[in-house]
C-alpha cells in the first residue's frame, strides 16, 4: 500500500466536504465573514486530524463514507487554533501555507469572529438532525464531548495557554511534553478515538486507538520541530526557524537532533504495537505512524 | 408575585452552580488561565439567559432543579462573547460591570483564550454523561443544535460581524433590526427555547415561547439602547453614552426616545400575549419581560 496514495485520496474526500461549509453563507450580508472563513477553511493542508478519523473508523470496519460530515469538526476546530494563534495578540504570525494569514486579509477582529464560528460549527455539525440516522444520538453525544474536553481548557486551549506563558523560559522535557499533550496531542488523540466512537468500538480496540492517538502525537511534534530546524521557507510556506528566533521551547533544543529522531521513532514503534490488533484493516493507521515522522512539510 | 425577588431567586442558583466550574483547573499549570475564565464568569450580572431558561423550564412544569447544569452553557457563551466583544481590536472596552475588562487584567492574548476556553466548555456541559440522567441523549442533542446555531455564523456571531461592519453607516430600522436579531436576540430566543427543549415542550408550547424569545429579544435591545442614552456611568457600572459616541446606531438615533419606548411597549405585550397559554406557571415569563423593560441597568 502506497501511503502518500492512500493519504491524498482520504484528503480530497475531507476537502470536497469541506468545500460545502459556509456556502449559502457567502450570499448573507455577512458574506464577508463567510469568505473568511472559507479563505482559512479551504487553504489546503494535509487535514491529518479527520484523515486519521477516517482511518479508525475503516480499521474498525465502520461506514467512512457517511460518517465523512461528522469527522469535519476536527478540521474547523484545527483551522480555528490557527486562526486564532496567528492573531498579533498571539504568535503574529503574516504567512500561513504560503499565504496572508487570515487577519492580514481580513483584519483582526474579522479573524477573530471567524476562529469563534468555525469552534461553534464544529458543533452545529456534529449536532445536526440530518445526521441522526448516521449515528445515534448517544454516539454523536459522545464525539461532543470527547471533541470538546480534548479542545477546552484541559486540552488543546490549555496548551496554547502554556506555549505563550512558556516562551523565553527554559522547560524541561517533561515540561515540554505537557505543553505538547495538550496544545497538539490532544486534539491528534481525540481524532483517532471520535473515529472509534463513530463506528461503536470495543474497549479493547478503544485502548488500541488511544494509546496510537498518544504515540503519534508526540511524535508529530517531534517531527515538526525538527521540520523548523532543518527546513526551508520552500518545504514549509511559512518562516522557517521561527521558534528558534521566539526563544521557544523545541525538542531539538533539548535533546539534540539525533535524539529528537530516536525519540521519534520511538514513539513511532509504539503506535505499530498499538494498532497490531487490528490486523490487516489497520495497516494505514500503522502507515500514518511512519509517514508522520518522515514528512517534509 | 414579586419580580424582583423571583429573578434574584433564580439568579443566585445560576451564581452557586457557575462557582463550581472551572475551580479544580485552579490548580493545574494553567491556572492562570482558569483565574482569568472565573473572573469573568464570576463578575455578577444578571444571568438574564440561564435564568430565563429555568423560567421556561418551570413555566412548562419541568424539574428545574435538576436541570441548572444544562443552562449555564447560555451564560458561557455569553460570558465569551464579551470576553471577545471587549478586546481591543474589537469594542475595545476597558470597563465591564464596574471592573476592568479581562484583557486589561490578564492580557490580550488569555483573553482571547479564555473566550476561546468558554465557548468550548459549553459544550462539554451540556455532553458530559454525568447528565445523561438529568436528560436524554436526544434532548441534550437538540440543546447542543439549537445553541451553537444561536451562537454561531448566522446568529451571535455573524451579529457581531453587522455590528463592526456597521459603525459610522447608518442603518435602515429594518438593518438594525436584522443586526440585533443576530447579535443578542438570536441567543436570549435560544434560551427560552433550551427551556423548552429540556422539559419536552409540545410543538405549540414551542411555538409560543419561540415568539416570546423573539419579542423580549427585541425590546431587551432597545431598552440597552434607551439605557445607554439615558442612564448614567454610575447605573450602569460601564461608560454610558459610548454606543453615541462611536456613531453607533441606536433605536433612540433612529426612532426617538419615545418612538422607542412605544416599540418596547409593543414588543412586551406581544411577550406577554405569546406566554398567556402557559397559564399560571407562565407568569414568571411575563413579568420578566415587563422587568426587561423598565430595568435601570
């Protein structure tokens, strides 16, 4: 199985659904603020958080097809953070994926309504009575509230909370790995466990999935930061080296570049053990582990 | 009956049970944070959305009691929205209930956050399983749908967008009328109508609290905008007369003070004829629309 294959075709399914989000907004009279949803929503990205949904629901022999509308909240809560952490208040951030983030576009407050209704559609979405026969009430109350916990406070919110409270100040690993669970893993962990939710896992398959969700979250922030490290303005379509120059905390930073690698394969390997016991339907759950620390962008 | 003390009643069991959210994340490594979500969340106000949920609740013979934890999403999405609302590339607020506004306090930055950390909790309420007692997995689904459309795009959110896109324009009554219906009424029918939603209400009883909402939606936003002209620095614990100063469009700009007065008048008793088939119980609903617009702050 060729895994960039596999990847882009569970892509163009998320995009080509994404694509329908917001539309009968743009002729409101606040089409305005459509677009720009739509301008942050639809900039392209590998939408790894529901590819990885779609993944656990077909490893568990579940329904990807119609189930497709109901991992989108992963992607609007993912482009909201960004929209949200490039704001100058935030990380000041001008380029995203090659392009004017959504408040050099748009302007600032624009930006910041736009994060706030992609956060409150995820659950419009997820809520929607034209989804009832899709799944029950139970599982969809059940993807609410794993989606809501792993992207509140606890989680995904929190972690942004640490990551500016952090910089200029040396964390240790252990450290490190906290701000990471929260501010990337946990919103990676929940992804992998609302595709096991989707499509009525057991306990058993529920443990494989989270403990996968968890080893490829730390490793895709290993991978990342070695990314900043070691990539260029070309691969990555934003300034490269940026942490670095913030004084931010990498892993790189603590433990080397070699270490970071070995760190990540580690993590790697445990995702493979996690989704053994799926068999042969698990195999691009597996292929994901691998393709994330090997990525170039 | 004694409207003030009913409200007061109702509003102190909101205040008991928004206490205890939040408070053991004050002892987590982000609890600067969670400071800085209780500050706002716990700076009084007259938990007008809660409560007129639990009034609905009651009035349609539902256990309000049990269900106080179902309405407090309303005051967090409220709570959030002027979190959002006050920041400096928005109203650009300083003052809010007599206190400095969270930004000021805590920075633009956990500001943004903390609005961000609200919004989503709600969600988490209203899907956490401690409550699928308290009501069905469908009902709590229904709430969690009409909530985030009420918040989202084509409700709070895109009224927002009016608001900003509106300031120095002057707007048509049917224009400010759209703008209002978005930015606060979209939220106070959502509450009545969760109150409904939670105790089972038929589809006439629906109905009738769906036109009350939107009655009492209307005549709140004119009695803020006759406050505003009106009411004093002192009265109102915010800077009066600021909407004027902004070349922000008003009821009293458009129609006068006593044009709007009238339309107030009219909106109330439309109110009171909506609730007239709730009989008895429904008493609570009226006066509260009586008290929205005879309020002094």
């Amino acid at each position: 199985m060729e895994i960039s294959a596999y990847l882009d075709r569970q892509k163009k399914r998320v995009d080509r659904a994404l694509e329908s989000l917001f539309e009968k907004e743009l002729s409101r009279e606040y089409s305005r603020l459509a677009e720009g949803i739509r301008y942050s929503l639809l900039a392209g990205g590998k939408r790894i958080r529901p590819v990885l949904a779609l993944a656990a629901i077909e490893a568990l022999g579940g329904d990807s097809e119609s189930l497709v509308p109901l991992v989108l909240p992963l992607e609007l809560i993912h482009t909201y953070s960004l929209v949200h952490d490039d704001l100058p208040a935030m990380d000041n951030d001008d380029l995203r994926r090659g392009r004017p983030t959504n408040h050099v576009v748009y302007g600032e407050a624009p930006a910041i309504l736009a994060g706030d209704a992609l956060l409150t559609h995820a659950f419009t979405l997820l809520s929607d009575p034209v989804y009832d026969k899709v799944a029950t009430d139970s599982r969809r109350m059940e993807v609410v509230y794993e989606l809501s916990v792993a992207s509140g406070l606890c989680g995904m919110v929190g972690g942004q909370f640490l990551d500016i409270v952090s910089e200029g100040k040396a964390l240790t690993l252990p450290e490190l790995e906290n701000l990471h669970c929260h501010k990337t893993g946990a919103l990676l962990r929940a992804s992998v466990r609302i595709g096991g939710l989707l499509s009525g896992a057991t306990p058993v398959q529920m443990e494989a999935l989270t403990r996968y969700g968890e080893a490829i979250g730390i490793a895709f922030q290993i991978a990342d930061d070695l990314l900043d490290v070691l990539g260029t303005v070309e691969e990555l379509g934003k300034a490269a080296q940026k942490d670095a120059g913030k004084n931010k905390n990498t892993y790189p930073g603590l433990v080397g570049i070699d270490g970071s690698r070995r760190l990540a394969e580690e993590k790697c390997k445990e995702a493979h053990e996690a989704v053994a016991i799926l068999g042969q339907k698990g195999e691009p759950l597996a292929l994901i582990a691998s393709y994330i620390i090997e990525r170039r962008n």
